[in-house]
C-alpha cells in the first residue's frame, strides 16, 4: 500500500511540473441522503463471541435520512477531496430472544433501546489518466487513492440490566477509479467513482454515482445514489453495515 502511494504521489508531481498552466478549480458539495441500513454487531467477552445482532430485525434499528458533505480541490489531473458524514440510528423493540452483547445478557421479552453512531472521515485523491478536451463535450477517466478513517459506537439498554456501550474504529484504505462524461460544455455531468478493500478481517466497498445540472456559471444541482458496504473486525468488536440509497444535493466551485 505504501508503495502504490508513493507512486501516486510521484506522478501526480510529473503531471504538475510538467504542466505549464493548469487548470485550478475549488469547490464544496453537500447532500442529503435517504439510505436503507442492514447489518449486524458482535462482540466477544474474554475470548468467547457473543450474539451476533441483526440490527433492525432484532432491536429495530430504523432508517434515518442522512447528511453528508465534501471539499475538493482540483488542478491539473489532479483531485484532491475530504470529506465527512455522520450516522446516527436509534431502535427500539422488545426481544424476541435472548441476546448477550458485551458480556451482559439480555433476555427475551427485555424492552431495549439501542443506538448505532458512526463518524465516518475521508481523504482522497483522484489523478485522471485520459481528460481530453472534446469542445462541447467532455470525458474522464482516474485511479482512486482514498482513506476512510470510520469511528462507530453501538448502545444497548434496558431497565432490568442498564447500559453497555461498544465502540470501533479504524482506518481502511481503498483503491477504485472515477469516471465522468459532460455534456453541452460541462451543463450537464454524469459521474461514479468507487473504491474498495479487504483486508485482516476488514472491508470496505463505497460508490458514489450522481447527474449533475449548472443552472448557474458557479451552482451545480445534483442527484445520485451512494453504497457503502462496511464490514470491520477490531477490539473484540465486528460490525457489518450496508447503507445504500438514493441522494439530493449541490455544490459550488470557483
């Protein structure tokens, strides 16, 4: 991984030194996104797993309409984005079952109410391998660099046992690739970009898929669809989310 990166690095450097006037454009774009949640945590007492808990069937986590927001900054084949969303989703259900999570036991007809936040923190870079400029049109195709750096915690409680709280975290590096074709002189844009790793337990697939319109010179209105299939395995704690779903947003670049 080491390498790849520093081999990026290292082309992206030739792109811009061998460049003598390079097109430089900075921007922000926000959405809102309406996403379906599945997955299920677990986590293991003193070397010994506990329950693996489906997160809506069994303590009724619901789906929550989500916010999210990023930065870029672009000159040259070079792009460079962070960007940030925070999830946050509450459940609650009598059990149908009996459950242990974090070493406390929860018995079946228990009422508990259950929280999943998670903080999730990107840092990517995108070098375009073919821009060519084609008048009225317009195409590009890039290798993707990205890290997400994901910060989670999981709640249960209950009137009879009380609180337990888990939390996981860890930073998952991805390679993907990006692709964009425009329209009418950048009028309208059709972009995806995806990434993806599996390693030690962890993986991580997210794509990002949007139609973007300029009404005005400086204003892009967009709409996409957005997946995130997270699977990590760190501190006697796994978690497996998937988040998929539809988005509205906009963004502005100078």
């Amino acid at each position: 991984m080491r390498r790849i990166l520093v081999a990026a690095a290292a082309a992206a450097m030739v792109s811009v030194a061998s460049t003598g006037a390079l097109a430089l454009e900075f921007g922000a774009r926000g959405a809102y996104w309406l996403p379906k949640l599945s997955g299920t945590v677990q986590t293991t007492t003193a070397g010994v797993p506990d329950t693996s808990i489906d997160v809506k069937h069994t303590l009724g986590v619901e789906d929550e309409n989500l916010p999210f927001g990023e930065a870029f900054l672009r000159f040259g084949k070079l792009t460079l984005r962070a960007g940030y969303s925070q999830l946050a989703f509450d459940g609650n259900r009598q059990l149908s079952q009996t459950i242990t999570f974090n070493g406390q036991t929860f018995t079946a007809t228990d009422e508990v109410i259950s929280r999943l936040d998670m903080k999730m923190l990107d840092g990517e870079a995108q070098y375009d391998l073919l821009r060519p400029d084609a008048g009225i049109a317009g195409f590009n195709l890039g290798l993707l660099l990205k890290v997400k750096y994901v910060d989670g915690e999981v709640e249960l409680r209950s009137a009879t046992v009380g609180t337990t709280v888990e939390d996981f975290k860890a930073p998952v590096p991805m390679l993907g690739a990006a692709v964009g074709v425009s329209f009418l002189k950048d009028t309208i844009r059709v972009d995806a970009r995806g990434a993806g790793m599996t390693y030690s337990g962890n993986r991580l697939i997210d794509v990002d898929a949007y139609v973007s319109f300029r009404p005005l010179p400086f204003v892009r209105v967009q709409g996409g669809y957005r997946y995130i299939d997270l699977e990590i395995d760190e501190d006697d704690t796994k978690a497996s989310i998937r988040l998929k779903g539809p988005y509205l947003g906009a963004q502005a670049s100078f």
